[in-house]
C-alpha cells in the first residue's frame, strides 16, 4: 500500500471536482438573488474547502514514488467516491437550499452515483422548482460527473502521475473478465469519454431543437439522461408537455444503458463496432427485455382502459427510464395496474448493459445466469452432457461464471438486508423498504409506496398523482426522500455508493486485510 500516492491522485481529483463548481457559481453571481438561498456564499465557501483539501492531500503525498498497484486503484476509487459525496454537499447545505447535513450528503451521493432520488419536494425541503438555477444545474454536473464523465478526470490525471495501462471501469463494470467486456487500456477509457461527450451534446441539441426546451433545461436534461441519473428541473417530465422531448431522451435513455465499453473495445474497427454491439449477446438481450417490458407494461395499461397511444407512450419512456435506472418519469407509475409494477421491480433489478452508466444487476450478468440455468436444464436431461457456457462464441471460465452468480447472490443479499434495515423505519410498508431498498442499490432512485386506492383512478388517468397511505411517505417517482428518518437516509446513502461501485470495491475498503502490508 502506498498511502502517499493515494492522497497524491486524490488531491487531483479533488482539484477537479473543486474547479467543476465554476460554471454553477458563475451562475449563482449573474442569478436574481433570493433572499432564501445564499447560492454564491455556498459556492464560495465550497471552492475554499475544496481548494483546501486538495491542497493538503498534494502537500501529504508529495513525495510519494510513482507505484501504484491494485490496493492502490481500489482505494481511490473508492475513497474519491466518498470524498466527492462531502465536498459536493457544500453548496447544498451552506446555500440553505438542504440545511440538514443528511439531506445534503444524501442528494449529492444520489447525483454522483447517478441514482437520482432526491429529498427536494418532500419533508421540510423546498421543491426542485423552488431551488435556484445554479443550484439545479450542480445537480446536473453531479450527474455528468458521476457519470462515465469521471473517466475524464483520471484520464488526464493518471498519465501525469506515471500511470498507465490502468483500467477505470472495472471499479463500476464488473462484469464477464473478459477482453472483450473489461477494456484495460487508458485509450480505451478515452474513447468511452469521447462517445459519451458526443451523445451529451447530440442530446443537447435535440432536446432544444425537437423537444422544444430550452437552453438551460436541455443542458441539465442531457446531463442526467447519458449519466441515466434523472434530476430534472421539474417535478415530472410530462410537465414540459412535449412528445418530441420525451422520444428523445427515451431514445438516448436507451443508448446510455448499452455498453459504452463494448464499443470503445471494438472502435478501431470502425462503423463495424455498432455492428458488432448489435450482434452481441448482451446487447440482444438488453433490447429483447426493453421490449418485452415496454410490451408487458402497454397490454396492462390497455386493459385498464388507457388507450392504446397513451399506454404505449407511458410504458415506453417510464419503462426504458426505469429499465437504465434513469428515474425520469411521465407518470406516477405506483397507480398502474399489479403487473406494470412487477415487471418495473424486475426491471429495477436488472438494470442495463455492464460498461454504461445504468445500474442493476446488469444484462450480462442475467445472461450468463440464463445460460447458466439452461445448461442446468440440459444436464438433468442428459447427466453425461459436456458443454461450455459461451458469450459471443467466447468460452467462459469456471471461475468467471462463479464469479457472476456469487455477485449476483451478493447483489440481492445488499437488497434484502437494506430492506430488513429500512423497515425499522415503521413509516415504511414491506413494499416501500423492499423496493427503496432495491432502487438504492440499483441506483434507480424511485420506488414504490403503498397508495390510496380512491387516487389510483386520476393518476392512471394523469389527472393528478397518486395520494399514498397517511403512514407512509411517498418515495415514488412524483415523490422525495426527504420525509424519511435521517438514519435511513444513512442507509440508503450508503446503499447507492455500494450499488454505485459494485459491492465489492466498498466491501474491499470495510475490510480490515485490506489495508494491511
């Protein structure tokens, strides 16, 4: 362990971090003041802090050596996980926008980690269209940041320390330990930054030139729609009232779930890269179960009387939202019908392509478990049977598929004892605990609460939302966090972090052998 290097290369990143909040305070200068927020003293105050830790990280590991090893990469990229989520919170709390610490750590770890769930509108806290631009807009950074936007910043950083060679997805991809699914190179972590740049700004411009938003909102839309965060700058993106807008961000939700990694392995054979993302067994499967959802969701709909348009309209964008973790939502989809909400459960789970910015389980993992189960099936039939599992005519290890089925069993051991956690909170049902917890470890951000029956009727109908039971708090996606118990706020702050990270990098730091010689 080189304790040196590490508070080196964290110094570098929370220079980064600490110069992103330029443009919000930019902002927050030229922004009408109101006499409620203090966004330019928050921001000064968190550029000083910032300022000042980097500092002294670069003054504590100034003469450390160049090495730096697995323990190494581990550490910081999980301990700058936990940096950013304190410094990030500065301009919330010191503003008066989230004066409660929680609340404030709680949103920013929510935006890094691309989960999306958020405390404005709820408990004592003002409602997003209350919060000031800069504020909304450092939201959105969060999200881009949080992002494979960090890739950017180790991109630049690393090489200068004398790193090379290192791979930075791993930390928040870990998938199939294969070449093709884990790119190990820093060109190849340049590339992913390069796609996911250009789909931002393609983003961008679509959003203002189809969508009909703004400046403003296009930016803070496509900064959560590629980082699938969901922070939008309205309670509902259905209040925009714009088709186009939503076909938009549905079709590059869509994308942001797909492995960015798989193309950056593959982009040196040119348009033949799509091509081969097209074909390859992850991605077929990603696209057959963003069907099968958005097909399920739609029949439900219909047969509850919606018709046909609008039920396929609403299970496209919610669904694909909450299939990439996104969160943005059309609808308060705690009112549709029992089978929309297990097949969105499902979909909370599984999440998108490994190597892109959604959450879940990922698709890769399903399919080798898919595979795994199919071979189980065979081999009853056939006990003298002798196959490989393949992925893409690849042959998989052993160690590999029991790599993925023991993260996988992890996974929903996190989602069953955050659960068990959560429900001491007695404001929860079963319901809302089980599926905050599993929207938090999945980085979704949304879950579902149990509602009034008497509301259900207008909120299918998109009347007005849903009304939850008088004892339990709306966490839904028209609802917030922010009415929860500060210690379960805790809870799930650290549950997005692990989900964010894949379980084990976090797991790694808790450990005590870690961090001996």
């Amino acid at each position: 362990m080189n304790p040196g290097q590490i508070a080196r290369m964290l110094a570098g990143f929370a220079a980064f971090f600490t110069i992103a909040q330029l443009p919000p305070f930019l902002m927050a200068l030229q922004e009408a003041q109101d006499g409620r927020f203090a966004t330019v003293a928050g921001f000064g105050a968190s550029i000083a802090i910032g300022m000042a830790v980097a500092s002294l990280l670069w003054f504590g590991g100034r003469n450390a050596g160049a090495e730096v090893f697995r323990k190494e990469a581990i550490a910081v990229a999980g301990v700058s996980w936990m940096l950013a989520g304190l410094l990030g919170a500065v301009p919330f709390q010191w503003s008066g926008l989230l004066p409660s610490a929680t609340d404030a750590v709680f949103e920013t770890v929510s935006g890094l980690t691309t989960t999306g769930a958020s405390v404005l509108g709820s408990g004592d806290n003002p409602a997003v269209p209350d919060a000031p631009p800069s504020l909304l807009l450092w939201r959105a950074l969060l999200h881009w940041i949080g992002g494979i936007g960090i890739i950017l910043v180790f991109v630049a950083l690393l090489p200068a320390m004398g790193v090379t060679g290192k791979n930075l997805l791993t930390s928040e991809s870990v998938g199939v330990a294969t070449e093709s699914f884990q790119p190990r190179a820093i060109e190849k972590a340049r590339v992913v930054a390069l796609i996911y740049v250009t789909l931002t700004g393609a983003c961008l411009l679509l959003l203002v030139g189809i969508g009909g938003f703004g400046w403003f909102d296009a930016v803070c839309h496509a900064f959560a729609t590629l980082a699938t965060g969901g922070f939008s700058t309205r309670v509902s993106i259905d209040q925009f009232g714009s088709l186009g807008a939503e076909v938009v961000l549905t079709v590059f939700m869509f994308l942001s779930g797909a492995s960015f990694a798989f193309l950056a392995a593959h982009w040196r054979s040119g348009p033949q890269a799509i091509t081969a993302l097209l074909r390859s067994g992850e991605f077929r499967l990603y696209a057959v179960t963003t069907a099968a959802l958005i097909g399920s969701c739609t029949l439900a709909l219909v047969r509850a009387d919606v018709p046909f348009g609008t039920a396929l309209r609403l299970a496209s964008f919610n669904g694909v939202s909450v299939l990439t973790s996104t969160g943005f939502a059309t609808s308060d989809f705690q009112a549709w019908p029992t089978t929309c909400l297990l097949v969105l459960f499902a979909a909370m789970l599984v999440g998108g392509c490994a190597g892109s910015t959604a959450g879940g389980i990922k698709q890769i993992r399903l399919l080798v478990v898919l595979k795994l189960l199919g071979y189980t099936v065979r081999q009853f039939v056939r006990p003298r049977i002798v196959e490989r599992i393949k992925i893409d005519e690849e042959t998989l290890p052993a160690v590999v598929v029991s790599s993925v089925l023991a993260i996988t069993m992890m996974w929903l051991l996190t989602i069953a004892a955050g659960a068990f956690v959560l429900s001491f909170d007695e404001r929860l049902s079963f319901v809302g605990a089980l599926t905050a917890s599993a929207s938090m470890v999945g980085n979704c951000g949304p879950a579902l609460a149990q509602i009034d029956p008497a509301s259900a009727a207008a909120a299918l109908e998109g009347i007005a939302g849903s009304t939850t039971l008088a004892s339990e708090p709306n966490i839904g996606p028209f609802g917030g966090y922010g009415g929860l118990t500060a210690w379960a706020k805790a809870v799930m702050t650290a549950q997005m972090l692990l989900g964010r990270l894949e379980l084990l990098t976090l797991l790694a730091l808790l450990s005590p052998s870690f961090w001996r010689r």
